[in-house]
C-alpha cells in the first residue's frame, strides 16, 4: 500500500510539472485563440493565471417593476 501511495504522489507531480510546460508553451506560441482555450481549460490542474471569465450576452439592464405590489 506504502508503494501505490509513492507512485499516486509522484504521478500527480509529474502530471502538474507537465501541465504547467504546456501551458507555458501555448502561452508562449502562437495558437488560435479557440484552440489554446481549449487546450488550456482541459489540462487536469488549474492554470496559474486567473480562468478567462465567460462572455458577456449582451442584453439591456433589467428595468424596475414600478406599482407591482408584492
């Protein structure tokens, strides 16, 4: 049991050290946007920067409900 916890630690640094190289590489090369998206939002841990926010429909502001009575 000793020995699969070793191997699970060393896997997931290894799994962290390489998703930080590609993400490093596709920061650093030129992609389409939507693929280095793509490939960013799927790597197994968290990017170091902060997530790209969604984008913003483009509605008009709600209006107040004047004279409703609740």
């Amino acid at each position: 049991m000793i020995l699969v916890a070793v191997v699970a630690e060393l896997l997931e640094e290894y799994t962290e050290v390489v998703s930080r190289v590609v993400e490093h590489m596709v920061n650093q090369r030129r992609f389409p946007r939507r693929l280095r998206l793509l490939i960013l939002a799927n790597l197994p841990f968290a990017p170091s920067t902060s997530p790209i926010p969604p984008p913003r429909l483009l509605l008009p502001p709600p209006t107040p409900l004047l004279g409703v009575a609740l």
